[in-house]
C-alpha cells in the first residue's frame, strides 16, 4: 500500500466524533454498511467556497437515516452537522487548489457487526458510524455535457422495486447502477444510463433526476417512482417562475423521443440537457434549458459553463 506523500496536505475527515487526515478514514471490515450495504449519504456542493442549499441536503439526511432505521451518535443534530461541513470544507477547499469547488460527503451506518470478527454483538449492536469527508468536484465528469449534451441510452437493469427498498432513500447500495453503467457503456460509449422500472417507466440516472419538456409543461416522473433530487426541486420552482407548467407522472420512452427537450439536474453540476437519446438527436441546447442555466448561475454567481469547459 503507498504511504501519504508527506509533502502535500492530506485533507481532513470527521469520523466519529474526531477530526482525522484521510487516509486514517475508514469502514471496519465488520461494519454493516460494508457487509450490508446499510448506508444512508447525501452530498452537498459549494459555490463560490460555499455550501449550496445545505439546509434542505441535511434535512433529507436526517429523514432517510430515520426511515432506514440507522442511528446517528448521541447529540447529532442538523445544526452541529452543519457546522462540521462548514468547517470541513474551511479545513479542505485551501487543499483543493485554485479555481476549485468542494463535494461534501455525508454517510451514516448502523456500525460494527460483533460476529463478523468473533467478537460479541449483532447488526445494530455497535456504536453507529459517521463520516463527513469531502473531494474536489469532478469537473472532467461532467464537462461534455456542457460542451455537447448527455446522451442517455435505455439498460437492462430496473429501478429496485419500491416495496424492497424505497427509492426515495438515498443509499450507498448501488449495485443496479454498477450494473446499468456497464450496459450503457457497451450499447454506447460515454453515454449515460437512463433506468426503467418494472412498468416500462422512465425513472433517473445514478447522478441526476430527468426532466421531459413538452410544450409549455415540464414533465417530471413521480416523485413516488424516484430519487426526490434537492436539485429537482429547486428546479421546479424556477420552470413555475418562467411561467412554465410542472406535471408530475409517468415518463415512458415515446414521451423522450418527441420530447422538445430532456432535463438532467443534480447537485454536482446543477441543470444540463439531453442532446440524444437512445441514438436519436434531441434539441440541444434547448430554449428553456438555456433559461434555466442561466437562471442557476445568476443564483450561485458561476458561469456553470465556463466553469466546467475549462476542465477541457
């Protein structure tokens, strides 16, 4: 294993009540969110070295860490994590360099097994885990799609059914989308997986929440059938404000092929736009897509744009 390199900064984590470099962090070989997958996360992203809609990101955490049934340690509240991604990012935005923004990592889990190492206790027995790290944004991820749109292609893989484990928690129990991306990757090089549930409905990407505008309407899937995106939502609001109508109900593919255009929004790079889907050549950059850019980076004074191309 390569030893930290001494002469440059090694960011800084928050796990389990201390502060500690990065290459300390670490889940337990018996810890459930390893042997389960029992993880909830959130991420949140700044602008400009700050936190963007940090209030929402912490209040869906603390709700799907209460739906899943996974503690957070004693006196946890959504203030005192505030405080610790603010000052997370305080301690690691200088390491990141110029020019640079933040992702911060929120991830919650149930803690050690006792039985997986011969040791006593059972799943939920142990002190619960929780780690705040942070990375750079990943500019060169996203940069083609502000350079020529993403193109989304349909996979084999399904939405994990609601009634195994509901879709509106965000987990790190992510194998659909491994299995997704690779499929994607093989029908078409750089493109982005689009997954459907077991009634043929479009519902999201592993990084972004899908839009279908037709018209004066801005089509959404049903909250109920995805990942409710913080992003979405504030979303939402800007179409209402652009006088735009919202809709929210099932999205098959026919809707997408005759689209006017299709939406992605997510927290790392805000709103961008389909330009092909399933290999056929959608409106790219779209009238309201470019309205609504515009209106983002007016709110987090960033040229989005810029931003992200010069990464190329």
């Amino acid at each position: 294993m390569s030893e930290p390199n001494p002469n440059k900064p090694e960011p800084w984590v928050f796990q389990n009540q201390k502060w500690i470099p990065s290459s300390q962090a670490h889940l337990a070989l018996n810890d459930a969110g390893f042997i389960q997958g029992a993880t909830i996360t959130d991420m949140i992203r700044t602008f400009q070295g700050k936190p963007f809609l940090l209030e929402e990101h912490l209040g869906r955490f603390f709700l799907n860490c209460q739906r899943a049934g996974i503690p957070l340690p004693k006196g946890t509240t959504p203030q005192t994590l505030g405080d610790i991604a603010h000052e997370a990012i305080r301690r690691n935005l200088p390491l990141a360099g110029a020019n640079h923004e933040l992702a911060v990592v929120l991830l919650a889990t149930p803690g050690p097994v006792g039985f997986y190492l011969g040791e006593p206790g059972g799943f939920g027995d142990g002190e619960p885990t929780l780690i705040i790290h942070t990375f750079p944004v990943p500019r060169g991820r996203y940069a083609g799609w502000f350079e020529s749109g993403a193109k989304l292609r349909l996979v084999e893989t399904q939405q994990v059914p609601g009634s195994s484990v509901p879709v509106g928690l965000k987990t790190r129990s992510r194998m659909h989308w491994w299995l997704a991306d690779r499929q994607a990757k093989v029908i078409e090089p750089g493109s982005v997986a689009l997954i459907q549930n077991r009634e043929g409905q479009i519902t999201e990407t592993a990084s972004a929440n899908v839009l279908v505008l037709k018209g004066d309407t801005c089509k959404s899937p049903p909250i109920a059938c995805i990942l409710p995106g913080v992003t979405l939502c504030h979303i939402h609001q800007m179409v209402l404000r652009l006088g735009l109508k919202w809709e929210e109900g099932p999205v098959f593919p026919h809707e997408a092929v005759h689209a006017d255009e299709v939406l992605l929004t997510g927290t790392l790079f805000g709103v961008a736009g389909a330009s092909s889907f399933e290999g056929k050549e959608l409106p790219w950059p779209g009238p309201v897509y470019k309205k609504l850019l515009k209106m983002w980076e007016t709110e987090v004074g960033v040229n989005l744009s810029d931003w992200f191309l010069e990464y190329r």
